[in-house]
C-alpha cells in the first residue's frame, strides 16, 4: 500500500505541511504505516487550527474536516501503534512527535512550550515575596477606599495582596472590574515594598498588540499623574507600555529574540495585560526570558477569545487553578483588613493546590450601571445562557435579526453604511486636530466573526468604500485617500509598526497625504502611504482583531449560517468591547445556538502539566534555570 500515491484522495482538507510533515515522518519509519502517517498530519493540522496537541480519543471531531473517506481508529489501539513507532516519544524524549499518558500527541515544538511554561509557573507559584505586612495593610485601604467591612470582600485589594505576595499572579476579570485600575495600583504597591527595603523595582508593562500597549502605558500614566507618591517610588512605575515582542527584543523574520533562556531581561516584576491574547509560543518565549527572581503578573479575561495562534493558555492557567484560597492566605487576608469575619465568603481550596493563592477573578462591575445591557447580555453570554441573551438582545431592540441575502447598497445602507458614514464624518470634521480626530475614531467599529465571505470584514470594508464614494463623504477613488483607515497586519520593527496597529490617513501641513498612528506616551507618528508595511483598510475588522481595543459603540455582523467560528467566547468579546451600545446583525437561532452550545475549546494539556508535572520530564527541562 503507498500511502504516498493516495494522499490527495483519502486525505483531502489537510495543508500541503501536513502532508509533508506526515511523509516525513512514514519515511523516517517506513514500519509506521497509515496510522503513522494520520496521526502526524493530525499532529501537524491541530497547530494550526489553534490546538497545542491533538487528542486521539476525539481526532476525528478536532481535525473538523469535511472528508468521510478518511478512517480513524480506535484511540487505544492508535496509542499502542504510535508508542513503537521511533518517532514518537514518551514526554522528556527527543523525538519529532511526543505522546503523553492522556492519549494526546504533540509536535515536539509544542510539548517544550507547555513544558516550560507549566515549569515557570510552578516554580513562581511556590514562591512567596518579601513583604512589609503593616506598609502593605495601611497602603492598601488608601489606594483601595470603598468598601466597608459590611460588604463582601473587595477582590481588587485580594489580587493586590496575591500579586505583592507572590511570584506569579494571575487576575481574571470581565470587562468594568477595574483590571488595569487594579493593576496600576498593585505596581504602586510593588514600587512602595521596594523603596521601603532601599531597593529600586525594575517593572516592565507589556501587551500583545500595540494597541493594548498603548491603553496599558496611558493608564498607569493617568493613575499617576496627581498621585500623591513619593517622587522615589512613582520613578519605578513605567511611563510606557511594551508589546512582547518589543520587550523580548523580537527580531524580522521571527528566530530567537534578545532576551531568551541564555540572555535573561533584567527585570524584577513584569506585568501583562489582556494575557488572554497570548499565545502559548510567545508565552514560552515571555518565561524563557525572564530571571529566576522575577515576579509575573498577567492580567486579562479567562471568558474572551484565546488567542488567534496556538494555545489558551491564560484559560488553562485559570483551570489548573480553580477557585479557593489556601488557610494561610486567608488568614493574612483577614490580618491584613481585607476581610473581617468574612472568611466563609471566600471560598477555600480543597487540598491547597498551588496555584490557590496565585490566581484571583475580578467579578464585581464597576464600569457598566447594575441595569446595563452590554454587562447583563455579557454575562449571560460566558454563562452560556443563549436563549436569555437572545431575548434581552431583542428586547432593548440590540439585535436586527433579519439578514439581507446579499451584500448590496440598497440593504445594507441604513444598518451598515449610515452608520459608517456618520463616524468618519464625525472624525473627518476635526481633521486638523489629530487627537481630536483618534478621540472619535475610537467612538465606532464595525465588528464582523468572520474575515472573508459576503459577511465578513473584507466584503463590509469593500462596501464602504463604495458608500462613502457614493455618498461624497471622501474621495475614494485612488487607493489612498483623506480618511481611510488602515491596519497593520505585519510586524516591522524597524519602523516600529505591529500587527494590529491601526491609523487615519490624513493631509499634513502641506496638503501631502499621511497615515498617523498614536506613539507611546501619548503622542502621534506618521508615515507615508507607500512606506507602510503590509496593511489593510479597516472600516470593518475580525473580532479577533479587535482584542484589546474598545469602542464606545460596536455593530457586530454575523454569518448567515452556523459556523464553526461563532463562539460562546467570540460572541462575548464581540460584547464588550463596546463601552455604551451594541447592535448585533444576525439570525437569533444561530446566535442562540453559538453561545449555548458551543464554547471554545482548545486541546491542551497545560492544564495537568501545571498540576501534575510530567512523570517522565527531564531536569533540564523542568526546570527554568539555566
């Protein structure tokens, strides 16, 4: 049997890498047959669909391809034929694919990512700071005012303590739980601890994206900016926010960056916002990066849209975790002020298990009113709670549910072209003030689930284009033109624009077109058209492009039919990130279905990595030192 010869048929909807990679590996031994070759370009195609590993006891549901000729076997019978095959390994080999105990087969590349950071994790999480209990307690009631002792815990000042007493930290929490107002503040309590032991803090912020960089940097800048603090400690909490990649020292064309596990960032805490972005391979790189004594602090949404490239690991983070404090951090708690006889209302972890005191969910909303729509269908939403969400859409008249049965101007002007015409109208009145301009180009996005079809971003963004021609609100009728909005969507480090970055073309003092785009800190650069790297116009963008962005007001397009890509998590991010009004085009069955039944999910086992270790698992690699 040639396996070779019956590729193109048996295996339709597999990548040509797939393929290759499963030659490969049929090549490097011809005794592994068939199953051999499935399970590599399983292997492979899993990656790339988002899944760090592929389970073989649910392959065929994973693989989501449209081919019945191909024929999975038993998962038992498929581990017992994988576990001869020289090239699979048990974890802690080196071979080109790993099984572990589960039944679920990695890339090797990938097993070395969950391993070394379920090895960061565990060896941080273990770790408790030196701290000054009667600075922290007196310093967290002025920095944390508002609740009484009456109230329920406030869990703002419980991920203060968690991030100032330990060496990892993770904070959780939906849109309004003050995530970044809280984080401000634990770095002013960080700052505060350093500067009473006569030391100085080296603190890094970081995102994934450029925009989420920005939102960081001009928050902590506008918590401090009349803060009554010691010109010592506001001097150790950044003014600027980094994306990874620039942090790391990311390099074009990917490679290893500066900072790696032989060349470790000088930095005592660094702290992540919107962590739910973050891939499993950047994370890798982000812990391999960083010093043995160095404290992290990821901040994000365990309920959003995990990353666009593989892994969850945020999520993960948050499963191996579960809910509950161990009794000694309970106690301090309530040493501390936090909590006064409250003790029941926290709930506390069966066993201890290590990550107990190192993770903490925001669930308390402070941005939206107790009545909001968007924070009431939001929470609806990441409970899974279709029919209600639907119904409460329906009834505050947020869900439009009739889809025309084409992209055309006649039905699509007054749910989609009216709207975008009125927004570039608002930041086109004030074109000679750029930040006036950015103010109201934030006010508005389109939202589409999907990239390409009639109903995804680029359809809309070509629509636009047309109806604001038509409608004489810019002169589109050159490529560039006063107006358009554009993306980034590759990094160039040399000009220091990234993927996600988004700007306005305008005219500058000379009547020349320019794409601006905010700088760190608060100010503006600008480019020529021609010189941008490869970019997109952005009237319209993916859902998953909006992470880490917000909008005073979103419409949100979904697809005509049931897709695999509408889920729980999409739907919700697609929610909040509007600050004021959501309006959502789309049928309510589909959107019913979506969030009722289909929550993302991502195979990984970073989650029992973190809790377990792995059996088999060599030092070196265990362990984060050199």
């Amino acid at each position: 049997m040639n396996i070779h010869e019956e590729t193109s048929q048996e295996f339709a909807g597999f990548g040509e890498l797939d393929l290759w990679f499963a030659r490969m590996m049929t090549e490097l031994d011809d005794k592994g047959g068939r199953n051999l070759f499935l399970a590599a370009a399983l292997a492979s195609r899993c990656t790339r669909i988002g899944h760090v590993c592929c389970d073989l006891s649910s392959a065929e549901a994973m693989a989501a391809l449209d081919n019945d000729r191909i024929r999975f076997p038993k998962a038992d019978s498929w581990v017992k034929t994988l576990s001869a095959s020289r090239v699979v390994g048990k974890p802690g080999d080196y071979t080109p694919l790993i099984l572990d105990d589960a039944g679920r087969l990695y890339l090797h590349r990938y097993w070395t990512y969950q391993k070394r950071i379920a090895g960061f994790v565990r060896s941080r999480a273990t770790v408790s700071m030196e701290f000054d209990k009667e600075l922290l307690g007196r310093r967290l009631s002025r920095l944390f005012p508002g609740h009484s002792e009456t109230e329920e815990p406030d869990m703002q000042k419980v991920a203060a303590v968690s991030a100032v007493t330990r060496g990892f930290c993770v904070i959780s929490g939906g849109p309004g739980t003050g995530k970044t107002y809280t984080a401000a503040r634990i770095l002013a309590l960080i700052a505060e601890q350093a500067h009473a032991r006569g030391d100085k803090a080296r603190i890094f912020l970081a995102a994934p994206t450029g925009k989420a960089a920005a939102r960081l940097g001009d928050a902590v800048a506008n918590a401090y900016g009349t803060a009554n603090e010691a010109p010592e400690v506001l001097a150790m909490i950044p003014e600027r926010a980094y994306t990874i990649h620039r942090l790391l020292g990311g390099r074009p064309g990917g490679g290893l960056p500066h900072y790696n596990r032989e060349n470790r960032l000088e930095a005592d805490v660094v702290l992540v916002d919107e962590a739910s972005m973050v891939d499993i391979a950047l994370m890798s790189k982000l812990v391999d990066a960083l010093l043995d004594s160095c404290r992290l602090i990821l901040v994000g949404d365990r309920d959003q849209l995990v990353s666009v490239e593989a892994g969850s690991v945020f999520a993960d983070i948050c499963m191996a975790a579960g809910h509950g404090f161990s009794g000694a951090f309970l106690s301090l708690l309530e040493n501390l002020g936090v909590i006064s006889g409250q003790s029941k209302s926290l709930p506390a972890a069966v066993n201890d298990p290590m990550l107990a005191d190192s993770v903490v969910y925001l669930e308390r909303h402070y941005r939206f009113e107790e009545k909001s729509r968007i924070g009431h269908v939001s929470h609806l939403v990441s409970s899974g709670e279709g029919g209600q969400a639907v119904t409460v859409l329906q009834q505050e008249g947020c869900l439009d549910a009739a889809l025309p049965d084409r992209i055309d101007a006649d039905s699509w002007e007054k749910r989609v072209g009216n709207p975008i015409a009125e927004w570039v109208k608002e930041y086109m009145a004030v074109a000679d003030d750029i930040g006036k301009v950015f103010e109201r180009f934030d006010t508005f996005r389109v939202l589409c689930a999907l990239r390409d079809g009639p109903y995804g971003a680029v359809a809309i963004n070509r629509f636009a284009e047309w109806f604001l021609e038509r409608e004489e609100v810019v002169q589109s009728g050159r490529t560039w033109y006063a107006g358009r909005p554009v993306m980034i969507l590759k990094n160039d480090y040399r000009m220091e624009l990234f993927n996600g970055d988004m700007g306005v073309t305008l005219e500058d003092s000379e009547g020349r077109l320019k794409v601006f785009f905010r700088d760190v800190g608060g100010g503006f650069r600008s480019f020529s058209p021609e010189s941008l790297p490869e970019h997109e116009t952005v009237y319209a963008m993916t859902v998953h492009k909006s992470q880490g962005s917000e909008f005073d007001r979103v419409l949100f397009v979904t697809p005509d039919r049931d897709s695999p890509v509408l889920t729980r998590e999409l739907i919700y991010t697609a929610i909040t990130r509007a600050k004021n009004s959501i309006e959502i085009i789309g049928e309510k069955d589909i959107l019913e279905l979506a969030v009722s039944s289909r929550p993302a999910a991502r195979a990984s086992g970073l989650s029992d990595e973190i809790k377990h270790g792995a059996k088999h698992g060599r030092k070196d690699e265990d362990s984060h030192s050199k």
